[in-house]
C-alpha cells in the first residue's frame, strides 16, 4: 500500500503531532464549533445538494448530511485523492454513500461540478492554499442555483504570526534571536511571505472576491482574539507538527536550519516556554457568507 499523501498525512496526524488526545480536544473546542458555525450561515435546508471544497476528512460534509435530510445529498471535492477515498470509506461505513458524490478537482477549477448543480457551497482553510482566490469565487457563484449560498471559513494569517514578527511562534527568543531568524527563513522558503497564497489576502479582500464573482449579498464576520498566554504543549508533540501541509514538522526545520548544538541552544530556550505556554496567540478568523439571485 502507498504512504498517504502529505494532505492526509498532515490533515490526520501530523496537524497534532500524532497526539490522539489533542486531536480529540482541537476538534471539540475548535473544529466543530467552526464547523457548526459554517453550516449554520449556509442555511441548509432538508433536500438541499451541498459542494464542500476542500472537504479534506470530511468535517464539514458529514456535518450537513446530518442537517440535510434523507433527501439531502453532499459533493465531497478535493485535490486530494486519498483523502476523498478517506471521506468514501467513512461514508460507507456509516451508510452514508448513496447520498455522497465525490470530485477530484481544486478550488479554482471544479469540473465535475455542474452549473447550477448546488444549494450550498462551503469551506474551511482552503483559499489560503489557492493563488487565484477570484478564480475560485468565480467557480463557486457558478456552481450554485440561484438562490444558493455560499459559506466559508478562512484564517486571516495577515493578522495573526505575521502581526508580530519579533516573536517566534508567540514566543519571546530574544536570547536566541539569531538562531531563530535561520529557523525562520527556512519557513520563509518553503512559503514566501509576501507571495505565498496564505498571506497575500486580508478580510476586505475576501469582500471583494465575492462581490465581483457577481454576489450581490455579502456578509463578513471577522473574529480576532489577542491572548497573552498561549496553551502549554508537551515537547515531543510540538517537534512533531507543522502548521500546514506544506511544511515539515518543526523538528526537520530545526535540524535543517541549524547545526546539533546551535539546534540545542534554541531548544533550551524555547522549550520552557513552549511547556508552560509562555507566549502570546493571536487569532483572526473570517466567516464569509453570500447569496446568489
């Protein structure tokens, strides 16, 4: 059997650093209330089809089949096909497949998806993964009958790690700074910040992504939070995660970036403040909501 690709790994495992608790704890105290609150302002209705782009495990589609009905269908969409064969295999064990249809495609170009062949569409963390962000609201209004409704979910990272640049992760290294700038840059490679798709948009840009795919009613609700304490991470768990698909957990970085002992000399430094949550978090998250006439 092949090893899963780096969306399913990342999306199942490497996200949590392979911890089965926090799993079980970012999916109750995060994931599903986002979850809920994107299908809420899509206002599903029992019957309704609704498109998931990136629906990745499937958090959000198995949601709505719940609020759907037994009438009520869901298009899983990915880029990733071990992932959609995930969401498949899940579907049929729960008897769900007779009511699922799935679709190998991106964001921005979703063939296989009729026009005019869905109620709702929804997303979570998928434009920050997709360079034309207009292309793919223009595929959205496409997609949806009139009358339809768009609902998605995107972290603003524009206001978030990058708002505060002298810190490292939320946490103070200056005794380290310059170990930690190499760490850095070694990021800053692999997804450039001022090019890269997950921080070339702000909230007013999702705004007007949706008005000229031709909604002509728009909501945002932006949430930002400013903590100055962040949630304590056992070791061994935060070497083992990456924040996204795209980078290697933060041990490979780490020995990539410097040598064994300049790599010790950060981790004195870093590691008590990673287990005792001594840094600050900053969160800005965007709800974007429309309707098509």
């Amino acid at each position: 059997m092949k090893d899963p690709d780096r969306w399913h790994r990342w999306l199942l495992d490497v996200r949590f650093g392979g911890d089965a608790s926090w799993r079980a704890k970012n999916l109750a105290e995060f994931l599903y209330p986002v979850r809920d609150t994107v299908l809420d302002k899509g206002r599903l209705s029992p019957g309704d089809t609704l498109l998931d782009v990136g629906t990745g495990d499937g958090l959000i589609a198995f949601g709505a089949l719940d609020r759907l009905g037994a009438s009520g269908g869901v298009i899983f969409s990915d880029i990733s096909q071990d992932l959609l064969d995930h969401c498949r295999e899940a579907a049929d064990a729960e008897g769900l497949l007779d009511r699922c249809r799935f679709v190998l495609a991106p964001a921005d170009s979703l063939s296989g998806v009729a026009d005019e062949s869905a109620d709702v569409v929804t997303t979570r963390s998928v434009l920050i993964y997709v360079k034309d962000k207009q292309a793919a609201l223009r595929e959205f209004y496409r997609v949806l009958r009139p009358g339809g409704r768009m609902s998605l979910f995107e972290p603003i990272n524009v206001l978030m790690s990058a708002a505060d640049p002298h810190l490292f992760f939320g946490y103070d290294v200056t005794a380290v700074r310059d170990l930690a700038a190499r760490v850095q840059a070694v990021y800053d490679s692999i997804q450039p910040p001022k090019a890269d798709p997950m921080l070339d948009f702000d909230d007013r840009d999702l705004v007007r992504y949706a008005q000229r795919a031709g909604f002509p009613e728009v909501h945002l609700e932006l949430r930002v939070s400013v903590k100055a304490r962040k949630e304590p991470v056992p070791w061994e768990r935060f070497l083992r995660t990456s924040g996204n698909p795209l980078e290697p957990a933060f041990r490979d970085v780490l020995h990539r970036a410097l040598s064994p002992a300049e790599a010790e000399e950060l981790t004195a430094c870093l590691r008590p403040l990673v287990e005792a949550g001594a840094g600050l978090e900053r969160r800005a998250l965007a709800y974007l909501s429309a309707a098509k006439d």
